[in-house]
C-alpha cells in the first residue's frame, strides 16, 4: 500500500460577493491508498494535464526548503515549470504557505514588457498557512489575451536586506476565445464540475483546472477523492508540497 503523500481540508475567507481572495488548508492523516488503483478505477478518474507547448523555458521560481531550518515560511507557486495557461479574463493565481505570518506578503504581476509592474500589492495580514488563490481583477488587473505575464508572490523578511526575501512564482497567458474555441478547447462559460477538471487540464489549461478544482474541494461533499485529484495534478506539474 502507497500512502497519499498529500491530502488537505479547505476553508474559504471570501471576500465579497462571489468572490473569493484565499483558500485556506488544513492539513489531516489520510487513509492509504493504493496508488495504482487511484489512476485505474472509473470513479477516481485523475485529471491528466497535458501541456500545450513542449520545450517551454522554465517559468517557475521559489519552492525552496530555507524555510524549514531558519523558521521562515516556505512559499510554493502552484504552476508547473513553464508559461501555463488560462481562458479566463478573470483567473487566480494560486500559492502555498507552509505557516502562518504576520510578515509582509506581497502579489506582483509584470507584463512582458517588464518596465514596472502592473500590479504590486500587500496582502492583508496575516496570513494562514495553506493554499491561498489570488484574483488580480480584485486589485484592477485584467490579463489582456495573447499575452504573458510573470506573477510573484514574495515573503518580506527583512525590509532593509531584500536578499532575504522568499519568493515563489510563475507565468501566465491568457488565450483568446476564439483561439480556444478554433482548437476545440473550452471556450464559453463553463460549469465547474469533474468533467470541466478533465477539459480544462487536457487542453493544457493550468490555472482554470487548479482553480475549478479548488473550488470544488469546497463546495463538494466528497472532499477526499477531490483532494486526491488535487495531490495527482500537482505531482504532474513538478509540485512537492510539504507533507
């Protein structure tokens, strides 16, 4: 018997009116598992996320174990090694924060131009540890199609040695409708359910299957075979988190 390396409990902090700003996790023993059976039975289906350019540059920084030793939280992006991508005007982007902080954290987003940042914001502390999920459109920002943005998530440590900071992030892009729709790909408004999961991370869209199953894990009564599903989509994007 493989033992789940990763299962997680999600409690939601909204933030108005059909929105929501973090998702917190709270880590519980999982029952063993067989690994094989996970992948093979029809009613555990595991979402397969298929990339949509081989041989991308390398896009995701942080994840590093300092944080273990030295007392300082551990920051993780939630995106694989490469530009990954969305269809939506209105995505989150998703991190993981191994214990709580009242330290400054900030969310920066910056375009491909790369002059200054379009968005760079505080967030409010402090923070929980577990999975957050960041909306820049709560901040103004909209992703604009056909176009890459670089986004950090950064850990303050101290303010006057910026070389101490802890940061983790990614790359995003946002495909046009009619791209998505001309490449049989999700394209119009799209229910979350198990079936969008397996759509979505098909077509190689990260952040619209990280999300709607985030999201599920919340809503949903069947918490732990979803959370499976989160565990397996996260181990095919290079994703360790913290046991």
């Amino acid at each position: 018997m493989v033992p789940l390396k990763l299962t997680l409990l999600l409690v939601v902090a909204m933030t108005g009116p059909g929105s929501w700003h973090n998702a917190s996790w709270l880590p519980f023993s999982p029952p063993d598992s067989d690994a094989a059976d996970l992948v093979t039975s029809p009613e555990l289906r595991m979402p397969l996320y298929k990339p949509r350019k081989d041989n991308a540059p390398r896009a995701r920084i942080g994840g590093q174990n300092r944080g273990v030793e030295s007392g300082v939280p551990i920051l993780i992006a939630l995106v694989p090694d490469h530009v990954a991508f969305t269809v939506k005007g209105n995505p989150s982007l998703c991190w993981y924060l191994s214990m709580q902080t009242a330290r400054t954290v900030t969310i920066t987003v910056v375009d491909s131009r790369g002059i200054r940042p379009v968005l760079e914001q505080s967030l409010p502390s402090p923070i929980r540890a577990g999975i957050h999920c960041t909306r820049p459109r709560e901040y103004g920002v909209e992703f604009k199609e056909q176009e890459a943005y670089r986004w950090f998530v950064t850990l303050v440590v101290d303010p006057d040695r910026p070389s101490q900071d802890v940061v983790a992030g990614g790359m995003i892009e946002r495909i046009s409708f009619d791209e998505a729709c001309a490449l049989g790909m999700p394209c119009t408004w799209t229910a979350c359910n198990r079936e969008a999961i397996d759509r979505y991370s098909e077509s190689g869209l990260w952040y619209d299957a990280i999300v709607c199953l985030l999201e599920l894990i919340e809503h949903d009564e069947d918490k732990q075979t979803l959370q499976r599903m989160l565990d397996h989509l996260l181990n095919q994007a290079g994703v360790d988190l913290p046991s």
